[in-house]
C-alpha cells in the first residue's frame, strides 16, 4: 500500500505551479493542465505509473515519478 501523503504533495505540487522546478523552471503549466481534466488525469496517470512501493508500503521513487511527470507537462506546456 501507497503512502497518501505522496499523494497529497504531488496534487499540491501540480495545483502550486511547483512540479519538479528545475525542469519547469518558468513555466507556468497550470493553465493548460487544468483547463481539461484529461490533461490533470495524464499528469496523474504517469506519476502512479512511475511510483514504485515496497512491500512494507515504503515509497521508492517519489522523485523519478515527479520528474517523469514533469517532463510530460513540459512537453504539453512548451513546445520548444
């Protein structure tokens, strides 16, 4: 089982403007990701996609899961 608060931070990160800010130093995503909520379910859906929990619940890569999330903003958001 999945600790929530990792949960939690995440969708406060995304609803703050503040998903891994090195790469999405800039760049305000917030308008594109929420204006459609199938935007918002992707950035989720990569973000558990990633997560990886140990047997005791541990989470193992909160930060991967972040970056690959932000990555994917990144490319709906900025089109350099």
């Amino acid at each position: 089982m999945c600790r929530w608060d990792d949960f939690r931070l995440f969708a406060f990160y995304s609803a703050n403007g503040t998903v891994d800010v090195d790469l999405l130093d800039g760049i305000d995503y917030r308008p594109a990701l929420f204006q459609f909520g199938s935007s918002l379910e992707q950035v989720f859906a990569i973000y558990c996609t990633v997560l990886q929990v140990d047997a005791k619940g541990t989470v193992l890569s909160e930060g991967d899961a972040q970056h690959r999330a932000a990555q994917w903003i990144r490319a709906h958001g900025d089109r350099r």
